[in-house]
C-alpha cells in the first residue's frame, strides 16, 4: 500500500476576498511530488471545498517538480476568520513546512519536505 501523508495549515482571511499560497517542492529526495489540494473554512460544518486556482485554472492535484514552486489562488469572499489549506501527498514526502505572512501579495508558503 502506498504511503499517504495529509497535511494542513490554517491561513488567516483578514476581510480578504484570495488567499494567495506559494508551494515549493525542496524534498531531499528531490523527486516530483504530487499534491491532491483542498481547501475550507474553519468554522465551517461541512466543510464545503473552496475554489483553488492556478494561472486561472480550477484544480484539485497538482505535481511539482524538484525545486519548483508554484502560487496558488483560494477565493475567501465567504470566509470570515480563517481557511484551512490540506493537501495529501501519495507515495512519499514526510509533510509540509509552513510559514504564515501578514504582509505582501502571499499570504502562506509551504515547503515540501
């Protein structure tokens, strides 16, 4: 059986419409990795999926490649306190660094492991 490994992080809104993640891919094993994605609200029952997007493009998975990074856009509109960002990494990966940022266009980054 494949090894899965899910990991999440919580992004602060603050009365703001996208939440903008950068992910980069600096395992040691410096292998691709690929990424299943979702996204909610924290505060949320159902915890309904978010629009995740790339280059304007609605997506679920992504794969990056050793040393890539990629920009991710969540739209919040509805969100009022904070959004849960979890991606689930299948065959490998020992998790995700995350570094959350007040300022400036993003607004987390994550580091593969």
């Amino acid at each position: 059986m494949a090894k899965k490994n899910v990991s999440r992080c919580s992004i602060p809104v603050r009365n703001k419409k996208e939440l903008y993640v950068k992910i980069k891919n600096n395992s040691a094993a410096q292998k691709p990795r690929k990424l299943n994605m979702n996204a909610y609200d924290k505060d949320s029952v159902e915890k309904e999926s978010l629009p995740i997007y790339l280059n304007d493009q609605l997506i679920k998975a992504d794969t990056l490649k050793y040393g890539e990074e990629k920009i991710y856009k969540i739209e919040a509109a509805n969100v009022k306190r904070k959004v849960v960002f979890e991606t689930t990494q299948i065959k490998g990966g020992s998790g995700l660094t995350v570094s959350s940022k007040n300022k400036g266009a993003i607004h987390a980054e994550i580091g593969i492991k």
